[in-house]
C-alpha cells in the first residue's frame, strides 16, 4: 500500500509536536507531544527521534495505575511522585503506558545503527510537569499520561505510524 493511501496510522509530526489517530480516513485522536531535544536522526546513540514508517511492536501497561514507573518496559512497583522525582533528578521518566516502536524501514530505521526498536522507541506518559509541544526528550515520543491512556485504548500492535517534519 502506498504512503497516501493509507486510512489507518498513527501521524507523529515533528515540526508541530502533535499525534494524530487516522481510522478509516478520519482523525478519531490528537494531542500535543515532545520529541527529542536533538531533533530528528535514526543513529543508535544520537538521542534523536527516528523519522519515517514505524509500527507498534507491543502495546505494554494496559490496566496499570496513572504514573506507573517502567524500567526496561517493565514496572518497577514505584508510583511517580513530585517526591519520588526528587531522590531521582537524572531520570528519564517513563510512565503509564508504552506503545513500543519497530522500524519498518530497512536501512533508515529498521536493522543494523539505525534499528528504532533496539534503541529502544517508545511513545510514553511522562510527568505532568513536562512541557508538551515542545522537543525535550532523550528520542522518544514523551506524551502527558491522560493523552497516552486514551491513545492507548485506540491501536493494537502492528498499526503504521509515521514520524515526520
């Protein structure tokens, strides 16, 4: 299927910080986001937000409490708090759900320095107090928790998504 023809996706665009849900044609969803301070590169390593068709690999935290903290995609028991963020100041925070990312571009973002899914890519909740609109993150897709449930609810493993400028 072509690039324009697709009427089911998940659209990341970069130059606006915002997601939006495309089914059957139609934006069912959008929301602000924050991609990485280092702008757009798929190199293992950059901090950068990979660019180009991606998927959803796994869908991971379905039922969890709001600000569930993962480590290694999974949860460390720890509830996210003002105080908790206090004893850790260098964390990364990723919080309440994640929709793990797999290239699907062979070369760009898929295998070898440029493998979305072995850097690691995700789209994931963040503390309230991050700003949204804005490139702050370490390459990942940072959203607010309440916009990552929903978002959540909406897809399944194997959905496009497309990350652009």
């Amino acid at each position: 299927m072509s690039d324009n023809t697709r009427t089911n996706f998940l659209h990341i665009h970069i130059a606006e910080q915002q997601c939006r849900l495309w089914l059957n044609g139609q934006c069912v969803f959008s929301a602000p986001v924050s991609t990485a301070l280092n702008g757009v590169g798929e190199q293992n390593g950059s901090g950068q937000t990979p660019g180009g068709w991606h998927q959803i690999r796994a869908c991971i935290g379905d039922g969890m409490p709001v600000n569930t903290v993962y480590r290694g995609r999974r949860p460390t028991g720890e509830i996210y708090s003002p105080a908790l963020a206090k004893q850790h100041p260098q964390r990364d925070w990723i919080l309440t759900r994640i929709l793990w990312l797999s290239g699907s571009e062979p070369g760009k973002n898929r295998l070898g320095q440029v493998d979305s899914m072995r850097r690691y890519i995700y789209i994931h909740g963040t503390p309230d107090s991050e700003p949204m609109g804005e490139p702050r993150s370490h390459g990942c897709i940072r959203m607010r928790n309440d916009d990552v449930i929903a978002l959540f609810s909406l897809v399944t493993p194997g959905l496009p998504v497309l990350i652009d400028a």
